[in-house]
C-alpha cells in the first residue's frame, strides 16, 4: 500500500468507529435475483411509502417528474435546435480571441494540464483515481462542439496529464518545484494570452478581445489569486496593535462587505482611471481591480477566522524559540489558519466564478454576455432556453468538479488529519 | 565552585497585575547557572505566570527580571536574544501539528540560530536520541502518544542550545503511564549540569533533582529551601498545609 501514514492513521480511526451498518441496498449486491427483488421492495416499502402521507408524496413526486422528464427529455431531443451552440462554440470559449492566435490559448491549456499531471503524481493521488478524473475532464471537453483539429488538441492536453501523471509519481523532490511553477503558471498565462507589442510570434492581444469562457475564467482566477494574499494583509492589519492601521483594514473591509459588487465593479470601471489618469487602463484590468478589492474583504474575514481558530499556544510556543513576528506567522500561524480556511476559500471561488457574469455592466463579454450577445443576432432569434440552458451546464460542471476537488485538496492538506 | 555561584536569573521585587488583580506580589528570587530549581504550590497562585515573565510571554509591571546579564524590558531584540537562550517546555506540548517531528525540532535552529538544514536535521535526529524516540522522526505529532509528544518538545527546546530550561507542569496532561518516560528524559537533562525551573506536583521527581524548591502561594514565595529541608521539615504552616494536602490524598 503506497498510503502516507496521515491516510494510514485516519484508516485506523475510520476503522474503529466504524458507523452503524446501514440497512443493506438492494443495489448493486451480488444476491441471486428472488431475494434481490424481494429485498428492493423492502426498500421502497420502507423508504418510499413507510405512511400514507409519504405514500402520497411519493406518488405526486413521481408525477411531477414523469411530467417534468416527458417534455423536458421531448424538448432536448428533439424540439431544441441545438445548431446554434456549435455555430457559436468558439465566441462562447474564448469571445473574440483571433483565430489564429489561439494556439495560445491550447498552450495555456497544456501548461496547466502538464502542471496538473505532474502534481497528482508528485503529491501521492491514487493512480486509479487520478486518472478517472483526467479522462472524466477530458471527455467533459470532447462532449463539446469543437472541431476536428480542438479535439486532437484536448487528447494532446490529456496525454500531457497522463504523462506528467505517471513521470512524477512517487517523486516528493518535485514538490517544492511544482509549488513554485503553479505560481509562476499565473503569470505565464497572461504572458501568453496577452503577447508583446509588435512581436512576429506572440503579437499582443488586447483584452478588449478577450472573452466568453477564457474571461470568465481569468477574471475569476486574478481575483482569488490577488485577493488571497491582500486578504491575509487585511486580516493581520486588522488584529494588528497599531491603532491607525488595525482601523484603516477595518474600515476598508467593512465598507467593501456592505456594498454590492456590481457596485464595486462599476466603481472600479468609474473610479480608476480618475485615480490614475495618466496610465490608460483597460476595462478587463479595471473589471479585474473591482473583484479583487470585493473578494479581498471577504478573504479577510475568511483568514480572520482561521487565525482565530490557531490555538494560543502554537503563539507562544513559536514566541519561546525567538521568533519574531513576521517569522511566527509565516512558520507557525498562518499555515494553519489556511488550512482550516481552505473549504471556505474554495467556496469565494466558486461564487466568484459565477458572479463574473456581472461584468456585463460594464460592456465586457465574459461567457453569458457572449450568450446574450448570441441570441440577440436576428439568425439565431428565439433560441434563448439553448444558449442559457448551454451557459448554464458549463457554469454547473465547473463549479461541481471545484467544489469535489475542494474536499480532495483539504484531504491532502490534512485539514482534518493532523489535529 | 565560584563558576556555579554565579546567578544567571535575576529577580527582584517583580510583580505583576492581570487588571485588578495582583497575580505576582513582589517575587525576589536568583537561580545560579546549573542549578535545577522546583516551583510547586497550590492552583492559582502563580507559578505559570511567574516562569512565564522570565521568557517574557508575559510581561511584569514592576520590579527588576535579569537573564544572563540581560535585562528584560520592552526591547524587542533583547527580549528575543533571551528567548533564543531560554527552551521552554508546556502542559499542553504546543507542538506544530502541521509539521513533522523533525520539522518541528529543526524549525528553531533553521530559521531563527540560522543553522543549515542538514546541520540541524543531524542535531535534531542525535537529540531524538537523546529523548528515546528516533524512529519517530517523520510523524506528525497527532500520530504520536502524550508522552511521546513531550519528549518531542523537550528535543526542540534543546535544538536552541538553550542555556536554562523552563518546564510548566511537562507531566500533567499525561496518562500516569507515560509519565515515568518524561521525567526520565528530564533528569538526565538535569545530570548534564542544564539550569531548569521546574514547576512540578511530582514530588518524587523534585526530592530527588532539585537543589531547591520554591513554594508559592498567593503570588509570593512563601518558603524556600532544599529538598530534604523543605519535606522533612516545612517551616510555614501554608507548606505543611500544602504538603499533607498533596501527599496524603
Ligand atoms: N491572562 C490572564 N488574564 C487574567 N487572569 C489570569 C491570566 N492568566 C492567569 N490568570 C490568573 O492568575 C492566577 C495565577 O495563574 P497561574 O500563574 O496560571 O497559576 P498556577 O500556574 O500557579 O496555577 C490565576 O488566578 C489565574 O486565573
Ligand atoms: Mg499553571
């Protein structure tokens, strides 16, 4: 067995205390086919109609649902006109990124793919598993519309996550290099999408070009990876014994919090190039500045609490070997508050990823803006419960496989191990 | 004996209020260097808060604390140079429980004495030694036993090459099973000629170590004298009181 002792030691604990068993499923058990059926109608006679009143209920849910699957199945299969998203796939993904500088956009892809591959090996993800989820994203991918040459290049990202998969396994020297390329994975990822002015290879693309999916998605990925680290600046300002600045990160988060983020957002559109006249900052970097300032006062509270959760002694234990502040809190302290703010950190993503939609306001094309842009052309006129039906599955799919891989980060980070 | 004559803590007149309340009322005390000093007296009346203004984890409001020739007072240099010097050991262990053993023997000497890795992690697994448990250098403290724990906290203090120890009652949150292993560790520590202040119920352990035995109530050192003195022949009434409490329940 190739489990570390945390996992060994949460076995044992699983082990002996072991739940009640639960009264057997009639699914999936290897009884010959009488006791099975006799047994599923134990089942339902027991969860199903166990009173009248749950007999009732049962019978007017099932009613609903055959109705709700009837002409819902009907309407997908056959009455929705489902040309429209493969005519639109491409603005959908990546707006109105140049075709032919979206080779980009595939490298990006790759590079976190490779990163990705090379993690799960280097960080002990069980093969079997590791690999389902690949292949699971993967097949997510080519269940889309995407052409011939997309396709090949989803397999490519695949066999690049398969291969740093099975290269780094077992190799913990790679952790620390692997922590370092995620970080600079973020900067890499602009670089590219953004290019050099005037360059032959990596001509710039402005922002303005920017968006559907890859908006989304980069808007939501700068405002967490920003927010985090000004959060946790926020957080320690605000305990800090400095009256002036322990008043300032108060006021800032408390304001922020009591503002609706369309509000940010539009102040930020409004607000900053007054600020900065002479810089000419573009809407996305502008939409980017609203997130974050608005995340940030809710990943303050969010390590607020986390560092409310470390124990007095770890202080004074870290305090009695001569640390000095700054020391403690990078050693001792805040690793732990994060961990225990993980989960909650992974959730202001997920409702950050979502809330990007807002940055219609604002005259950006982020995923929905590109969908209602799609409906409003003339050719595809009525089509709105296609296209938003489309936005929305994407929206859910990915917020579903973040919210799953939450509990397997902070499975991995020991968040409830090692206590 | 001139060398061991001479005081390495200092105290005088030193008190200390939390709010209204006057926790230490005017302690006076000096501890020579290599002397093993045992604290006991009853729950409350400030045996903690005493060891703990010697490190500075709490501060005194009046009245004179020196450690090796440092005066303790708001200066955070000094106050952190005299931490660097004195180990200390906690009922609760606070070990870091994100950190393995090794990582949290190494943490001081690496980051705080700047020593390199490798040259700690061989201090660190020689001090595993020391303590009896090298094989459990790549656990996490969760994974390990009380006692276990202990002697961990024990080897990191010692990573600091500390001069004085400072123990806060090491034996009480142990299972009575496990606390034979820890005061074993402790008095080797104490034949190696280390300067401990022990604040401690184990009376065995104290009859047997100490040079000296402070006993405290009420935030004042009531008396004070050698093991032998202090158990067969307790002048103040409080003590007697606090001897036949703790030895006849
Ligand atoms: N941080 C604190 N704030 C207020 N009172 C405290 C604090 N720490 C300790 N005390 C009080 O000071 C007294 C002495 O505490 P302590 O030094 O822990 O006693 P001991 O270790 O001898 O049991 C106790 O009455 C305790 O309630
Ligand atoms: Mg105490």
């Amino acid at each position: 067995m190739l489990s570390t002792p945390a996992a060994q030691a949460q076995d044992a604990a699983s082990r002996t205390s072991r739940p009640a068993p639960r009264p057997e499923s009639p699914f999936g058990s290897g009884l010959p086919l009488r006791r099975r059926l006799r047994a599923a109608w134990a089942w339902i006679r027991e969860n199903l109609f166990s009173t009248w009143y749950n007999g009732i209920l049962t019978v007017f849910t099932l009613g609903l649902l055959y109705l709700a699957l009837k002409h819902g199945l009907r309407w997908v299969l056959l009455e929705a006109r489902w040309a429209v998203i493969p005519a639109n796939i491409q603005p959908l993904m990546v707006g109105t990124y140049p075709r032919a500088q979206l080779w980009r956009v595939w490298a990006v892809l790759a590079t976190l793919a490779l990163l990705s591959g090379l993690s799960a090996g280097a960080f002990g993800a069980r093969l079997k598993r590791a690999a389902a989820w690949g292949a699971g994203i993967a097949a997510a991918f080519l269940l889309l519309p995407l052409s011939a040459v997309s396709r090949a290049m989803v397999l490519a990202c695949a066999g690049l996550y398969g291969a740093g998969l099975l290269g780094a396994r077992g190799r913990r020297a790679l952790r620390p290099w692997l922590v370092g390329a995620w970080f600079l994975s973020f900067p890499w990822t602009l670089f590219l999408l953004w290019g050099v002015q005037g360059s032959q290879l990596l001509p710039r693309v402005e922002t303005s070009w920017w968006g559907g999916l890859l908006l989304t998605l980069i808007l939501a990925v700068v405002g967490i990876c920003c927010s985090l680290p000004i959060g946790i600046l926020l957080a320690l300002g605000r305990r800090s014994s400095l009256p002036a600045i322990s008043w300032c990160c108060t006021a800032f988060i408390e304001v922020v919090r009591g503002t609706p983020l369309v509000a940010v957002v539009f102040m930020a559109h409004l607000l900053v190039p007054l600020f900065l006249p002479d810089f000419r900052i573009d809407k996305v970097v502008r939409a980017m500045i609203g997130f974050t300032v608005f995340t940030s006062a809710y990943m303050a509270e969010n390590v607020r609490g986390g560092l409310q959760s470390v124990p007095k002694g770890q202080y004074e234990a870290a305090l009695a070997l001569g640390m000095n502040s700054p020391l403690m809190m990078v050693l001792v302290i805040l690793p732990q508050a994060l961990r225990a703010v993980v989960p909650s950190i992974i959730g202001q993503f997920i409702s950050l990823f979502k809330d990007t939609s807002l940055v219609a306001i604002i005259g950006l094309l982020d995923l929905l803006g590109v969908a209602r842009s799609v409906i409003a052309n003339p050719q595809w006129l009525g089509l709105q419960a296609e296209v938003f039906l489309f936005a929305g599955l994407i929206y859910w799919v990915l917020s579903y496989t973040l919210s799953r891989s939450s509990r397997r980060i902070e499975k991995a980070l020991g968040v409830a191990g090692r206590r | 004996m001139t060398q061991a004559a001479d005081p390495i803590i200092i105290c005088e007149d030193v008190h200390k209020w939390f709010g209204d309340f006057h926790v230490l009322r005017g302690i006076s005390v000096e501890i020579r260097r290599g002397e093993k000093v045992v604290i006991c007296g009853p729950s409350g009346s400030g045996k903690s808060t005493f060891i703990r203004t010697l490190n500075r984890l709490e501060e005194h409001q009046k009245g004179r604390i020196v450690v090796d020739g440092i005066e303790l007072t708001s200066d955070l240099q000094d106050i952190e140079a005299i931490r660097r010097e004195i180990g200390m050991v906690f009922q609760q262990f606070n070990l870091f429980p994100h950190l393995t053993v090794l990582q949290n023997i190494t943490l001081g000497p690496i980051w705080v004495r700047k020593m390199k890795k490798s040259e700690a992690e061989e201090l660190a697994m020689s001090l595993l030694e020391r303590v009896g448990i090298p094989e459990q250098a790549h656990k996490y403290p969760a994974q390990l036993s009380g006692g276990q724990q202990q002697r961990v906290a024990i080897a990191r203090a010692l990573a600091m090459q500390p001069k004085i120890m400072l123990f806060d009652e090491p034996t009480s949150a142990l299972d009575p099973e496990m606390i034979k292993e820890v005061l074993d560790v402790m008095r080797e520590l104490a034949h190696s000629g280390m300067t401990m202040l022990v604040v401690t119920h184990e009376m065995g352990f104290a009859r047997e170590v100490a040079d000296r035995i402070l006993f405290f109530d009420q935030g004042q050192i009531v008396e004070e004298a050698p093991p032998a003195e202090f158990f067969d022949a307790p002048k103040q009434e409080r003590t007697k009181l606090f001897l036949s409490q703790i030895l006849h329940h």
